[in-house]
C-alpha cells in the first residue's frame, strides 16, 4: 500500500489467474504481498507459506487470508516452522492448521479431490503428523 501503481504485479497477475484451489504466498506472506485483490482473485481453499524468519507473515497479510469480507468461505492456512516472535501475528485469528513441517499436496488420480499432509521435519523419518481433506477441487 502506498507503492506506485507499476510496482503491483500482483493484481494482473491474478487477473489472469483466476480462482485456485491452492496457492503459495508471495514473498514468503512480507508486508508487500498479497494484496485484497489478489487474495480475493485466487481465493484460495489452501494457503501455504514458508517461513524462514519472524516477519512471515505480517500481520496485515494474514488478517487478508483469513478475511471472509475479502471472499467467503473456509480456507486453510499452512505454514513451515513459524517463530515464535510471528506466532503473535495470529493473536485474535483462527491460527493456522499447520505451523512446522514439511506441507505436500497430494492430488488424486484424477484430480477430483486432494490432500494436505504435513511432514514432521525434525528428523529424517519424516513421519506424518497431520492430514487435512480430501477437498474437492475445482
């Protein structure tokens, strides 16, 4: 917000993107990605985000995923190793599904429907700690 217009990439970006199932966070959920436009466009059933320090996500960034103002509906909020100093960012929001591990999606044959599973990496067994869905895709 308050950037020039030519520095958004994101809005025609999600102009020709249109609706998914699941999306990446840009610039790992920073105070410079997605915009309400973009959220809303893509409107996402899945949102994942990797972590690698304290600011990821901000807290405007995440208050626009949770927003059902910005699209309505459920959506799930992924995440790989938050810190502890950005867990605060959740405070007063629905916290996100996954906060640490490895995160696959696991389409079906078919593409019908998917899954989430979250991958315990601490170790290298990699043991399966969570699975979300099946959700239907699009």
């Amino acid at each position: 917000e308050g950037d020039p217009q030519w520095q958004d990439v994101e809005t025609p970006v999600a102009q020709a993107v249109g609706p998914v199932d699941v999306a990446v966070l840009n610039h790992h959920g920073y105070i410079d990605s997605q915009n309400a436009f973009f959220v809303g466009a893509l409107r996402a059933r899945a949102w994942i985000f990797f972590v690698w320090d304290d600011d990821h996500p901000t807290a405007g960034v995440y208050s626009r995923l949770r927003s059902t103002q910005i699209y309505p509906g459920p959506r799930d909020i992924f995440a790989t190793n938050m810190h502890e100093e950005n867990k605060a960012v959740t405070d007063g929001l629905d916290k996100p599904e996954s906060q640490h591990g490895h995160v696959i999606v696991r389409v079906a044959k078919g593409g019908a429907t998917y899954r989430i599973i979250i991958l315990d990496d601490s170790a290298e067994t990699y043991r399966i700690t969570a699975v979300h869905g099946p959700y239907e895709s699009r």
